[in-house]
C-alpha cells in the first residue's frame, strides 16, 4: 500500500485566478437574499481528460518519462461543500499498461491498494471546478506500442452527520494509450512592431516527433482584429466574433514520425489599419483529437485553392521522445504604432424637484485602431461620472462601482454615490464603444447643474489613454434644467467637489460636435432632451404656479400704471 500526502500549494482550480480579476475588475456586487435551503443533495461532476498518451516504455533504462491527467471535480452551489468525499480509481483496465501515481492537492489524500484500485479522501469541495488530484501515469514494462485500457473514478460523500448522500458523483472513465504522435510547431520569426497595412511571410512548419504516424492533421489559426490572412482555402472553416478570427484547416495525409514539414506556400500575414497590440496564435494537432467548437455551425468554407503540408525532411527511426501536447501550438504577439479616439459623450434633460430621468452617455471609438487586452484580459478604459448637482442616482449600470468625490473607496455600497467608475469592456472595436443609462432623481431643480463623464483610464491611477491622441475630446457633460432660447446662457452648477478635474478652475467641455448631448452620428448615445419618469401631476402644479406668477405680474402693473394716472 502506497500513501500519497497533501502538498502544501493552493488547490489548484481551473481558471480560479482568471476569475478572480475579472470580479475585481467588475467593481463590487450587490449581494442577494440568503437562498432557501435546496430540496436536494448536490451532484458533483467528476471530470478530467478523455485520453492520455504515454511514452513508450524506456528498454534502456534512465527515468521513466510520465503524462499527467488531473482529475476535477465540479460543484455546482455557489458556496464549498463541507464533508468527507471519498473518490475510488478501478485500475484493472491499466494493468499491464500503464503505472499509476498520484499529486493530490492539500486537503486530500491518497494511497493504492496493489495494483488494482486506488482511494483518495477529502473534507472540502470548493464551489465551480477544481483539480482533487493529478494522475502521474507512465507505460508500465513490458507495454507494447498501441496497447489501451481505461481507469474509471467513482465518489461518494457524506455530510456533516457522516449520513451518505444520495448519488452525490457522476462517474468518470479516461482512456490511457502507449505511443503515439506529437506533433511540434515550429517558432515564426516574426517582425513584432509592424506598421499598419505591413504583409509579412508565414511559412508554418511543424514536425512529428512521436512514435508513430499521424493520420492526417488539423491547422488551428487564430488572430486577433488588427491582424488579417487574405487567403481563403477551400478546406478551412472560418469564424469570426468581435475579438478572433479562427481557422481550422483540415490536412489530409500520413505525417510520418520523425519528419518534419511545411506549407507548399507560405501564409501571408497582414497588419491592418485599425491593428495596435495583437496576438497570432498557430497550432497543430492529429485529426480526430480536435473537440467540435460551439461555434462551428456559423463557419464559413473558404472559397480559395486547397493548403497543403509537404515534408521539409525525411522521417527517421521511429523513437520515444517527448509526447507533450504543450509545444503544439505557439504565439506571437505584436505591437502596432497606431492610434484610437476615445470620444465621451453625455446628455441634457429638464425636470421639476421630484421628478426622474435617464442620462444616456459613455463614449465611442472613433479609431482607426481596435483597443483590446486579450493577453492580460483587463478592462481597457473606464467611464467616470460625476453626478451633477441636485440630483440623486436611483439606478446605475450592472458593474458600475460608486466612490466618494474625490475617487476614493466607498464602504457604503447601498445608498446612492457622488461618482461612479464603469469599467469597460476587455476589448473596444473601432467603431464601438461603451453605452450607459442611469437614473437621476432632481432633488432640488438647479439652473444648468453639469455632471462631468470622462473617459480614462481603467484605474483611478490612470488616468491618461496612451493611444488616444486627442484628449481634449476625451470629456462631456450631463446637464438638468440647462436654459435654452434666446439670450445668454446661465453658468452651470460646477461638478461636485473633488471630481474629476476639481479645482482647475474649467468648465467640462464636450466631445466636438456634441455640446455635451452626444456623440455625432450615433443613436442611443443622447442627443436631445431625456426621456422624464417624473410626476405628471407635479410638472402639471409648476405648469399651473408659472401661469398664475405671470397673471398676478401683470394685474400688479396694470394697478400700478392707473395709480400713477
């Protein structure tokens, strides 16, 4: 019997810190009701890769090389399980296949009962995915090129009261194979600063250094907006969203192990005009191990010649040597000298104390370049609104962040807020944007009371867009009750203390073109008056008080001029 002990690492969970900065970034979250108590024991899902390929066993001696597989376990409540879980791995379908060893995570532990079986045991299962222990599997001796078999991982829990729950895991069964292909994507090398509209030459070459021969091959191409690849071959399905492009090409043919090849003529990649920092990703794998993508019933066959592989050297002897599926694929990522507008655009609206509107505004991007943070997948800007005077906020966009006056943390996150940060998007098009809606309660019917909307930075410490190059137009304004006609305007309330541009002494200008209403040429992004929810019975008594302070002005001259006759 082997034990295998906890390491003293995090558990490890899938896409966990990926998560993590993404809720920060989205500002804090209003926390719901407590919900009731579930009619049901929760079922966990167990989970891990449907097949494994080994290194051939070593006749020579030296240190056995090793595949790993994590086995997961899903938990779908929104909060950790507390209780013993037991998960049971039925070797038998390995045996003579593959040696087995375990890399529990901390709170786990495991140990093997002879060849045959295996028990891990916890006490906690923290909610979404997370990997309870890796699988270190290796061809056993003896083992033959080809040879399979299967482990299957079976659990049960108990509560708190040590009662078992009913049916509380999905079975999991992984398929385990000695040998095999591994295909190897060669390095591009690429000019990582281009200009835009600047074309350079991609000769994709890859190799096989597995143990036998791949039966056919699957080329995965990805760019991002600002890259583009004019060919379009007949045997490849495009995809295309607001961030990727994706082709999967399908190669016919025996790629023998040992060899290496090439494309019978080089892509051509282009940097476009609206390209600033992109990624070029290129992969290749054996046909038939490529999973079906949620989106491939809207791809499109390209309508140009077929892309053929031909081999750029001659196979050698077939050897055993680094099946790795993580050199399948490289990147390459660029960084344009190009620009993009960021133009805030705010709103005006007229109502009586009491009375509610929605202000529209945001910005747009007036490009030529996409903005996007696909590598880091942090926000690319963010919309600072200052509320203007008199009024109160009584709704506010969904990841919308409220902060004191001066940009400061709030702890109170329930009563209505000075300021707000609404972060933006992870990419911006050329062409998009970010549109707005909030709710402003007048409380008190200021003259031309302004709220300042700037778009800057994603963080309060930066405050400055790189890529802009006019900031001028990187400001607008929300007014209530601004005077309209004839005559001149009156001032208008200055933003609230501590907003931005506090104490300079200026008046919030608006993007060009748009008197601080809304962005030029655009629909839903202001552009007039807002649309009123306030009283109609209150806007009918101001109607009513203005006619009567009008009639008695006028009997008091009229009095007034027959006193002096």
């Amino acid at each position: 019997m082997t034990r295998f002990s906890p390491r003293t690492a995090p558990l490890r969970r899938a896409g966990g810190l990926a998560a993590t900065a993404l809720l920060l970034a989205a500002g804090p979250l209003t926390v719901a009701a407590a919900a009731p108590a579930r009619a049901a024991d929760p079922v966990f899902t167990l989970g891990g890769p449907a097949e494994t390929a080994l290194h051939p066993y070593a006749e020579g001696g030296g240190a056995p090389k090793r595949s790993t597989a994590g086995i997961t376990v899903t938990n779908p409540a929104d909060e950790g399980y507390e209780g013993e879980f037991t998960l049971t791995f039925d070797l038998t379908g390995v045996a003579g296949v593959a040696d087995v060893a375990f890399d529990p995570g901390p709170g786990v532990e495991c140990e093997t009962k002879g060849t045959r079986s295996a028990v891990c045991t916890g006490d906690t299962l923290a909610p979404g995915l997370s990997t309870v222990t890796g699988l270190l599997l290796g061809a056993a001796k003896g083992s033959e090129q080809g040879a399979a078999g299967t482990i299957r991982v079976t659990g049960e829990a108990r509560s708190a009261t040590s009662t078992p729950l009913a049916a509380p895991f999905t079975p999991f069964t992984t398929r385990v194979t000695v040998g095999g292909p591994d295909l190897v994507m060669r390095k591009l090398p690429f000019d990582h600063e281009p200009t835009p509209g600047q074309k350079q030459q991609a000769p994709i070459t890859f190799a096989n250094r597995g143990s036998r021969d791949a039966d056919g091959v699957v080329l995965t191409l990805r760019y991002s907006r600002g890259l583009d690849i004019p060919q379009r071959y007949s045997n490849c399905a495009y995809t295309t969203d607001e961030t990727w492009t994706t082709a999967r090409c399908s190669v016919e043919g025996a790629f023998e192990a040992g060899a290496t090849y090439t494309l019978a003529a080089p892509l051509t990649l282009e940097a476009t005009t609206r390209a600033y920092r992109d990624l070029f990703v290129y992969g290749i794998q054996e046909a038939g191990t490529v999973p079906r993508a949620a989106s491939a019933a809207r791809s499109e066959r390209g309508s140009g010649t077929v892309l053929r592989a031909v081999p750029l050297t001659k196979a050698l002897a077939a050897r055993g040597v680094d099946l790795e599926p993580g050199d399948n694929e490289q990147e390459a990522e660029f960084r344009t000298a190009n620009t993009a507008d960021f133009m805030a655009y705010g709103d005006e609206a007229s109502g009586a104390a009491g009375a509610t509107v929605t202000a529209r505004l945001g910005f747009h991007n007036d490009g030529p370049a996409w903005i996007g943070r696909i590598r880091s997948g942090g926000s690319v800007a963010a919309v600072d609104f200052t509320v203007p005077q008199g009024a109160t906020v009584t709704s506010a966009p969904k990841g919308c962040r409220g902060v004191t006056a001066e940009g400061a943390y709030r702890e109170d996150r329930k009563t209505p807020a000075p300021r707000y940060l609404c972060p933006a998007p992870t990419a911006v098009r050329d062409g998009g944007g970010l549109d707005l809606s909030f709710g402003l309660q007048i409380d008190k019917a200021l003259i031309g009371a302004a709220g300042r909307v700037t778009v800057r930075g994603p963080g309060l410490q930066e405050a400055g867009l790189p890529f802009d190059p006019k900031p001028g137009n990187n400001t607008a304004r929300v007014v209530l009750n601004g005077q309209s006609g004839g005559g001149p305007s009156p001032s208008p309330a200055p933003p609230a203390e501590g907003g931005p541009g506090a104490g300079s002494g200026k008046t919030p200008s608006a993007a060009p073109g748009t008197s601080g209403t809304g962005a030029p040429g655009t629909t839903g992004r202001g552009g007039g008056s807002l649309a009123s929810t306030g009283s109609p019975a209150a806007m009918t008594a101001s109607v009513t008080a203005i006619a009567a302070l009008t009639t008695g002005l006028a009997l008091f001259a009229a009095a007034r001029r027959r006193r002096k006759a």
